[in-house]
C-alpha cells in the first residue's frame, strides 16, 4: 500500500482503490438494511458492477490514448467519465448480445443432446422390461 501510493502516477487512483474497496467490505460485512449496502444495492451501483469487466479491460487503453493525445496528464480528468461510459456500452451493445447469442446456442445444443439421448435411454429401458 504505501510502495503504491509513493509512485506518482498512481498515487491518487491507488488511495481511491483502496477507500472504494474497504467501504465496500465494511458494506459486505454490515447488515443487509445498512446505509451502504441498500447504497451499493441501488440501479447505478448495479450497472457499475455488471460493467466491472469492460471497465477493467478499456482503462488502460484509454490512459494511453489521453496521455498520447495530451502529452502527458492535462486530460486525464477526463479518464474516468470516458471509462464509465465506454465500460456500459460495451456492457449493452456486446457483452449483453454476446451473452444472449450464447445461451440461445448452449441450449440449443443441450436440447439436441437431450433429444438424442432420449430415444436410447427409452430402448434401454424398454427392453429390460
């Protein structure tokens, strides 16, 4: 923690991770009526998780591209509402459909699967009778 916070570029962004992450501890451990927890159970705070893995996997590219265009840390402020908003429309334009597409296939092949163990599992038992 204190190597962390001690290298410039990281220092704020690291002791917002780590006051982000203890209130969300102290917010599992709490009851489930507690202030923060019915905070972390609203809408907004549901989006955000559902989004989690495209905001981890677009920050670092969009850091880059900020820093390459700026030249170094004047548009950085503007990293985190462009995280946000990349991070949840790739949430609804291709993880959502993606994850629909998935389904839809799985189950196709699981009731293919079912539809052609069937016909055996009925000889079988038909002809131990």
């Amino acid at each position: 923690f204190v190597i962390v916070l001690g290298r410039d570029s990281f220092g704020f962004q690291a002791a917002c991770a780590v006051i982000l992450a203890t209130l969300v501890i102290l917010g599992l451990v709490n009851a489930p009526r507690a202030p923060f927890t019915r905070l972390m159970n609203t809408r907004a705070f549901m989006l955000l998780g559902a989004s989690s893995y495209a905001l981890y996997i677009i920050h670092e590219p969009v850091n880059f591209a900020l820093r390459t265009i700026a030249g170094g840390r004047s548009l950085l402020m503007l990293q985190y509402p462009i995280d946000l908003a990349l991070s949840i429309a790739i949430l609804f334009l291709v993880e959502t459909p993606a994850r629909k597409w998935i389904n839809a296939r799985f189950a196709i092949i699981g009731k293919r699967r079912q539809d052609d163990a069937m016909p055996a599992v009925s000889a079988v038992s038909a002809a131990t009778f």
